[in-house]
C-alpha cells in the first residue's frame, strides 16, 4: 500500500523528489511507533491494517514528534498524513479518516534572513578565473540571485532550460508547475562561459546543468554546502542558505518598486499570502528610513 502511495505522489501528484522523500520518511517513522508504540502489527501492504489505525494513535504520533521536531516538521508530517488517507479513502476503500481531524502546530513566522544588496555584491564578487568548478560555483550563485529558485529547482535544471535567445530560465517548481523567468545578463554570461569549460558527453548526469567533480549531477545538499561555504568566504554576519539567497531576490525586487503579484509569480507561491511576508522586511525598512528623517520621530524635540 505504501509503494503504491509513493507511486501515487510521484505520477498523479508530480510532488518533487525532495518532498516524495520527505513523506516517504514521515511514513517510516508512523509505522514504527505503531508498532513500537501502540501495539499494532505492520503487515503495510494488508487492507484490513489501516482499519486498524485511529485518530488517537495518530494524535499520540504526533505529540511524540513535537518534542524532537520543529513546527515546521511537524506541519509537513500531518501533511503527509492527511494525505495518505485521504487516499486510502478514495482508493482503497478506507471508510473512517482517522486525520480528518489533525491540524497542524501554530508555526509562529519569522521574517526572512536576507542579504542587502551590498552583500549581494560581496558574495558574488568571486575569482573564478578559468576552473571549471569555480565558474560553476559563480554559475550557480548568479542564478540563485537572478532568478529566485529553490534549492531544489537549481539542481533539477537541465542545459535545455536556459533559454539564452530568449534570456529566460523554464523552471518546474512545486507540483511540476511550469514557469518562466526572466535570467539577467551578467547571470546569462558567466552562465555562457561556464557551458564552455562544463564536461560535455562524459557527464554522467546527462543534460544536468550544474554538475559536481565527478560528473554527476549537483544534489540539493552540496548546492546548501557551497552556498554556505561562499558566505563565511565573503565574510557575511549571517548564516547564508539558498533560501535566504532566494529571499534576497523577493526582497530587493520589492525595495527597488516590483509589484508583489510580479513577484509571487517570479517565486512560484500559489498563495499572495506566502509572498506577502515581504512587505514586513520593506516596513521595517521604511520605519528605519522615518527614524532617521522625520523631525518627529525622535520625540518633540525639535519642536520645542
């Protein structure tokens, strides 16, 4: 039943690999604290199993996860859950839902780590010279910061999605959904001039864009580990993911008078509401600028 779940995710849903993983893992974990927990013998793949799961056992999951995970594991774990059995409802004949019920922790949002521009330049300010792994590497922050992309997008692309004749980048984002993004002209030429030193038909990872010294193609943990690598390299005060480097774009395209729907389509939100926690960085950027000019921000003094 689990197999064919995944199979499930994988073709109807399109879900990406790395959050097919993620539910996949999720699942492991429930099957084992029932089994370890609640008593229930694991035979997954029998139909009268899940018969036997209840929301109380999932609720006692749950509360188990919250001690070692965050609210955000714990959100993506009910998530997995919900659907699961919505499934097992839909296609298998499951006639109670046992995570009808569930609802997700109260995840309290932090604004996002961003760079100012003047770090953007600093981290981009690389000496690539004419190595291959170092134009790569310069290859693969310009378009982080050109074009917004999840981590997991940037390892997925292929050569055939730079679109340089019409200096767009066609990316599938969460649930295969298909959008294009403006790719900016210096992110284009370092691009051009790494496509010229990448290995070609050796690559064993195909058409993969950006690939790692052993030819395959590039995974989402070494782009964490070399975007990482780059900010301690270009002396930032702040940890540096390709998150914050994906914030970096939303936020300074908003500062520099971008309209947020622009925006929302640029990042692939479906929700303005995701998008819309940009405008919090902006505020506080504008209530920095009133404390500085405004006569009356500092008090009356000015008045007396």
């Amino acid at each position: 039943m689990i197999a064919s779940f995944i199979r499930y995710l994988e073709v109807e849903r399109q879900l990406s690999p790395h959050t097919v993983r993620a539910y996949s893992s999720d699942l492991k974990q429930l099957l084992l604290f029932l089994e370890e927990e609640c008593a229930l013998q694991v035979p997954t793949e029998s139909d009268t199993f899940w018969t036997q799961v209840k929301e109380e056992h999932l609720q006692k999951f749950m509360r188990a996860r919250m001690i070692q995970d965050g609210a955000a594991s714990v959100g993506r774990k009910i998530a997995a859950l919900k659907t699961l059995f919505k499934y097992l409802c839909n296609r298998c004949g499951l006639s109670i839902n046992p995570a009808a019920l569930l609802r997700p922790p109260q995840n309290r949002r932090h604004l996002p780590v961003y760079l100012e521009e003047e770090e953007a330049d600093r981290l981009l300010d690389i000496d690539y010279s004419d190595d291959e792994l170092k134009l790569r590497d310069r290859a693969v922050l310009e378009l982080m910061y050109a074009c917004g992309l999840r981590v997991s997008e940037v390892s997925e692309l292929d050569v055939g999605n730079i679109r340089f004749i019409d200096e767009v980048v066609r990316v599938f984002g969460k649930g295969r959904k298909e959008r294009m993004i403006p790719l900016g002209r210096v992110a284009a030429e370092i691009l051009q001039k790494y496509l010229e030193l990448r290995r070609p038909a050796a690559a064993v990872a195909g058409d993969a864009l950006f690939l790692n010294a052993r030819g395959g193609r590039l995974s989402a943990r070494s782009l964490s580990t070399l975007v990482k690598k780059y900010g301690l390299r270009a002396g930032l005060q702040k940890p540096l993911t390709p998150h914050a480097v994906r914030h970096s774009f939303a936020t300074h395209l908003l500062q520099n008078g971008a309209d947020l729907r622009v925006i929302q389509e640029l990042l692939g939100h479906s929700s303005l509401s995701t998008t819309q926690r940009y405008t919090h960085v902006d505020v506080k950027r504008l209530i920095e600028v009133y404390d500085k000019a405004h006569p009356l921000a500092q008090g009356d003094e000015k008045r007396s």
